[in-house]
C-alpha cells in the first residue's frame, strides 16, 4: 500500500509525540543523541508479513569498505597523522585536513611539524562518531609529500578554503599520497585493508551530508516505528526493551537493540532499493513503516525472509 502524498514531503510523520529523554537508558552517551524511555511492555518478535514496497530479500546489504572510508574522510576534517621522529620515536599528532576529489588528505603542518619524519612513510588516522553508538574510523597509509605541480596546487587552495574558509600557506601545506587505508566499524573490531584504487575511485555515500539530521529526527519523533521494525523486519529470538537507529545510507539503515536477558546487538535492514538523496530516504523510511504498521495488524501476508545476522556489541555482562 502507497502512503499518502504527505508523507512524500520532506517532513517525517511521527508516530508517537517525542517523550523526555533519560540518563539510564543503556545507550546514553553524553555528546551523542539519546533514547527515549517508552511506557510499553518488552517487544518481542512476532509472525509478520509484508507487501509489494519491503525488502523482497531482506539481507546485510552495506556499502563497501572503500566507500565508507571514503564517506568518513568526507564529513571529518580532523585526524591524527603519525610518523617517525628524527630520533626514531613514534611521533602522533592532531591536524586538520581536507580531501581531494579523489580522497587524498592535504593538510597544514606548522613549522615545528613539517619535516618530523625521518622518511616520508605516514599515516593519518580518523575516526567518526555515529549517533554516540558506533565510531567507524579509517587509517590512510602513504608518504607525507609535497604538491608535484602548479595545477595541483592551485586545486588543493580551492579544496582547502572550502572546507575551512580560510588560504593556506603553500610553504606548509602536504598531501598524504594514499598507498592504502584500513577500514574498521567500531572499537575493538577487526579492520579491513582498502588498496589506493578502490579507495580512490570509490565515491561517497550520497547522503553523508544529512544522514546524522536525520537519524536523530527518527530517534527523536519515530521510536515507535523503529521498535516496529525491529520486530517486523528482523528475526529477533528474544525480548528487547529499547531500539535505536544508528546509521543511514544509501543501500540501508544500521540499528541498535538491547535485551535485558541477552545484551546489546546490532543489524541492518536494507533499502528495498538504493535512495539518492533526501527525500528518497525520508520517502522511503515512510514506506517501510506504513507497511511495517500494516503488518503488524496482519493486514499483509508474510512473504519476505526476515533479518537473520546480528552482531553482538556487548553481552550483559558488560554494561553493569
């Protein structure tokens, strides 16, 4: 069933009026959005069915290390570079950056800084905070080198005050020539290795420049569809007492639940196809929970594979 031209607008409908956010929710974070204490009993999955518009294969359908490497450079612009010493000791520091069309950082090193490496091997690490859940980050491994031409240079200006809005000083300005990148999801998880193709030449996700606006807007006036869909879309074996989105992007949304009984996991309910920009996404978030609603009320028969791969986060244990 198609919703109603209103909920294609720019605007999400929230289900429920916002309630008042608390200190004891298991996922508050003080810089980070927070969840919101419901009045209702524990959620627990029940047989569900879906129509035309949901995902017909629901399955882990991410973007690529590359892009998500790529999407974190984009909306970060401070990092930690790191090198050796003239005395051979690991030396790291905190700089600003930009990126180059192509994702090559250039950064502003001071004059104390600047010829710190006993060679030109370098990395720059930088980390982006999501929803005050989750710290995707990513290591840019290179050489520390010099801009190689005038064109270059002129371009690097450009990228540079756009981003800060302010010149640079081209006597202090590098470019971290990228060899490769380690992408990893979180703290404590295993990363990927991304070579300088693929980095290169991967784009980012197309609605990094809002995605964080609306993932709290969701959290904030649509919790109750989001605990909806953790009981439609995912087959959850067990009760939760509070669900959280975390991320959006273009092939999907990550979230958050916590069990009493089992601990905190997280998984992902893909797009039943790839959205663009922002009214794709808030359109097609309005889809899913019309749907998800009717489901629910047993208006549709069940014709989808529900969500099966789930990630623990934290077992119970762990947040006492």
């Amino acid at each position: 069933m198609h919703l109603q031209a209103q909920t294609l607008t720019n605007q999400f409908v929230p289900s429920v009026a916002p309630l008042k956010s608390t200190s004891k929710s298991r996922f508050a974070y003080p810089n980070g959005c927070r969840f919101r204490r419901f009045s209702f009993r524990a959620l627990k999955c029940s047989v569900s069915a879906i129509s035309e518009l949901a995902p017909t294969e629901l399955r882990n359908v991410k973007p690529f290390p590359a892009e998500v490497s790529r999407t974190i450079m984009e909306l970060s612009s401070v990092g930690t570079l790191s090198s050796l010493s003239h005395e051979g000791w690991p030396l790291g520091v905190g700089v600003r950056f930009a990126v180059d069309q192509d994702g090559t950082p250039l950064l502003s090193l001071n004059e104390s800084m600047r010829e710190f490496s006993i060679d030109r091997r370098s990395s720059l690490h930088v980390q982006l905070e999501q929803c005050g859940l989750r710290t995707p980050q990513c290591t840019i491994q290179g050489s520390l080198d010099k801009p190689d031409n005038k064109m270059n240079l002129k371009r690097l200006h450009t990228t540079w005050k756009k981003r800060f809005g302010e010149d640079i000083n081209e006597d202090l300005l590098y470019i971290v020539s990228v060899e490769r990148v380690l992408q990893i999801d979180d703290f404590g998880e295993v990363g990927v290795l991304v070579n300088s193709s693929d980095y290169k030449t991967a784009s980012p996700d197309p609605l990094r420049n809002f995605a964080e606006r609306l993932v709290n807007e969701i959290n904030t006036n649509n919790a109750e569809d989001v605990n909806r869909f953790c009981n439609i879309y995912a087959d959850l074996n067990f009760e939760f007492t509070e669900a959280k989105l975390i991320w959006i992007d273009r092939l999907g949304f990550d979230l958050r639940v916590f069990s009493p009984q089992k601990g905190t996991f997280e998984f992902r309910i893909p797009f039943p196809r790839e959205v663009t920009d922002e009214k794709g996404a808030k359109s097609t978030f309005n889809g899913l929970s019309q749907q998800a609603w009717e489901v629910e009320r047993n208006f549709q028969a069940l014709d989808f594979e529900k969500v099966k791969q789930f990630k623990m986060v934290r077992p119970l244990h762990s947040l006492e």
